[in-house]
C-alpha cells in the first residue's frame, strides 16, 4: 500500500494513465532519438518536481541520487520514497544510484545519452547551515566540488545542452541584515523608502564582505563557478538563487525545509523550536512546480551566465509567526513551539527575493502558490502519516 504522501503525489502529478507512464510507454527509448534531462537530486524536492515535469513531456530522464539526505539529516528526511514513486510512475525514468563528487560515475552517466542530453538540471547539494558546520570538508566537496564535476561532464560531453544551477539566497551572506528593517506585530518589514521594499531584493545586492555561513560559503564557490562556464566557456547556464523552496514532496526535517518540518510539527504535536529575532524573521516561499516552470522558461530561450533571484517575493511569504497561526488554522489546534533568543550564525532576518529581473526576461512566467495554498497541500500529503 502508498503512504498517504505517496498517494498524494500519485495523484496530483504521477497520474500514470495519463500523460506520464504511458505515454512513456508508447515511446521507448531504444527505437528512436528523445529528449533527454540529466536531473541531479532527482529524487528531492525540486529534482523530483523536474523529473516529472519532463517525464510528463515524452523526455527521458536520468536521475542522479544516491539519498544523502538520509545521511545528513536522519531517516525521516530520506528521498527514498519519491525515487521508488517514479521509477513506479515512468518507464523513461533512470534512476543512477551516483555521488556527484565521482567524476568516471557521473561521466558515464552522460555517455550513456551522448547527443540526446539536452538539459541539465542540477539541484543535489548539502542545504543546511547547521549541518555545513559539522563537517565543512564534507559541504563543501558536495555543494563545489560535485558542480564543477557536473559543469565539466556537461562541456565535455553535451556542451549544446542547458544547464540550470540551483543556487541560494545564502550567497549573499548576512548582508540583508543590514536593511532598515521595522518591527511590526508579527513580522520585520524593510522600510518603505528603501528601494528594495516594493518587491523584495534584487541581483544588485553583494555577495562579498559578508558572514556567509560555511554552507553559504561552498554555494558561493558554486554558484561563481557556474556563472564562469556561461560567460567564460558560452555554455547554456542558468544560475538560480533560491529562497525557501518548498512543496509537498519535501522531506522536511529539523535542519532543512522550513515550511515542511513547522506543517509536520503542527500535525504531529512534537516541539517546534523558533531561533532568535522574535520569531517575526520573514521568508519567501516559491513552490517547486513555480520553480520547474521557471527552469523551463529559461530553457526555452537560455540566456548564457545569468544570474537570478527566484523565490515567492511579495506574492508568497510569511514571518515564522505567521506561518505558525497558518498551520495552526489548518490543522485546528495550537503547536508546541519553544523559542531560543540566540538565532542561527548567518540567519536572514529579512529575505523577499525581487523576481522582476526573470520576469522582464520571462514576461509569461507568473508565480501561481501563495502560502496559504502551500501549506494546504503540504497538510494533505502529510495529515496520515506524520
């Protein structure tokens, strides 16, 4: 039988009667060229949003995921499930159980394809702050050294293909802690007169002289590395700087996957911990089909080396407080929650990213989850199991 979180996305995307395995089935790969998307943490929460989107297209995907998210955040946080749900949903998902940082493993993986590689999508990393601190030789060989394997299997082997880098807002240090920020009743805000604040923060802002994090810091590296394969060697590569990415194929645990871990915390009643500046710090939240459909635009007309904020801006965000009267009004009872007066080295206080950049680019791509919508859906994956 499927947990209810595997029910829920065989529903809502799987439907494998339509438009998904069998249209997969009616083109078998062996007898004519197709498509094919090379997509790294296939199995996490945007890789897997990718594969689908793809698959549900008539490409092939491969997916690269060898589920160290297991390692670095326990069992609960593992992709496991959402591996087994595709290769379940698509005949034309290849799942390749590969680490990222083995050059020869992930080679053969695009010789496997050759030519018929035309997108890259690499979305495996170490995503937590607290996690990088425990083990910087570890964060940083997977978060730069494992894209630079992935940039230079892609010249090599596929260089006409797009490549779509899944950066972070961390790249920018603690530097948006310098704002003008307000003190409301639920939430800080950035002063109206900034030029920041009618919709949120743009490419503008600088990434250097900043407390990065050791995980900001090994995504910087990554993020200056994929911008030197668009401009330097006039490769296809997009470079996407995330803020909360989120939806309900997230494996959300303690470390990483903020809105995830506070809906499983409301429902299941174990303790939610706040960490410093009230609980009012603010984030966007974009959802990870609002994202792929960002990902798809950009491959439809690449634009070599550029660099983007995307998140949910001021369409989809909220203060932690206020995502805790959500999940409150959603699941119908009060959280457990604890608040800590020291907050986490390199925190935001503030993040609403400025998409207007993509969308000057992009003018059709519109963001479409607010946050109400995300929690909702996360409720509905989540209510049976957690």
């Amino acid at each position: 039988m499927r947990s209810a979180c595997e029910e829920f996305w065989f529903r809502m995307v799987g439907r494998k009667s339509s438009g998904g395995g069998e249209l997969n089935k009616a083109k078998r790969w062996g007898g004519q060229a197709m498509q094919v998307a090379i997509v790294t943490g296939s199995a996490g929460l945007v890789g897997a949003e990718t594969a689908r989107f793809y698959l549900a297209q008539g490409w092939r995907v491969a997916g690269i995921d060898n589920d160290l998210r297991a390692w670095f955040f326990g069992a609960e946080a593992s992709t496991r499930w959402q591996r087994e749900r595709l290769e379940a949903d698509f005949e034309a998902y290849d799942h390749f159980d590969v680490d990222i940082r083995e050059r020869k493993a992930v080679e053969d993986v695009f010789l496997r394809y050759g030519s018929d590689v035309k997108l890259v999508v690499h979305t495996a990393a170490q995503p937590s702050h607290d996690w990088a601190a425990s083990d910087p030789e570890a964060d940083f060989t997977v978060n730069a050294n494992g894209t630079l394997m992935m940039l230079e299997a892609t010249r090599r082997h596929a260089p006409e293909a797009t490549f779509i880098f899944t950066s972070t807002n961390k790249v920018y240090g603690d530097t948006p802690n310098r704002l003008p920020l307000v003190e409301q009743e639920t939430r800080w805000e950035l002063d109206p007169s900034h030029p920041y604040a009618r919709h949120g923060i743009d490419e503008t802002m600088s990434i250097d002289q900043s407390k990065h994090s050791l995980f900001g810091a090994s995504k910087v590296a990554a993020d200056v590395l994929a911008q030197e394969y668009g401009r330097y060697f006039g490769m296809k590569v997009g470079i996407f700087r995330g803020g909360c990415l989120t939806g309900p194929g997230h494996s959300g645990t303690r470390l990483h996957g903020f809105l995830s871990y506070l809906m499983k915390c409301a429902i299941s009643g174990r303790e939610y911990v706040i960490y410093g500046y009230k609980g009012k710090q603010v984030r966007d939240n974009i959802h990870s089909h609002d994202l792929v459909r960002a990902f798809d635009a950009f491959h439809q007309a690449p634009r070599p080396g550029e660099v983007y904020n995307i998140g949910g801006s001021r369409f989809s965000n909220c203060s932690m407080k206020e995502a805790i009267g959500l999940c409150e009004q959603i699941v119908g009872k009060k959280m457990n929650v604890r608040y800590v007066e020291d907050n986490r080295i390199g925190d935001h206080i503030w993040w609403i990213s400025s998409v207007e950049k993509f969308k000057s680019h992009y003018p059709e791509w519109r963001l479409t989850y607010d946050v109400p919508r995300i929690l909702g859906e996360i409720y509905e994956a989540g209510r049976h199991t957690t």
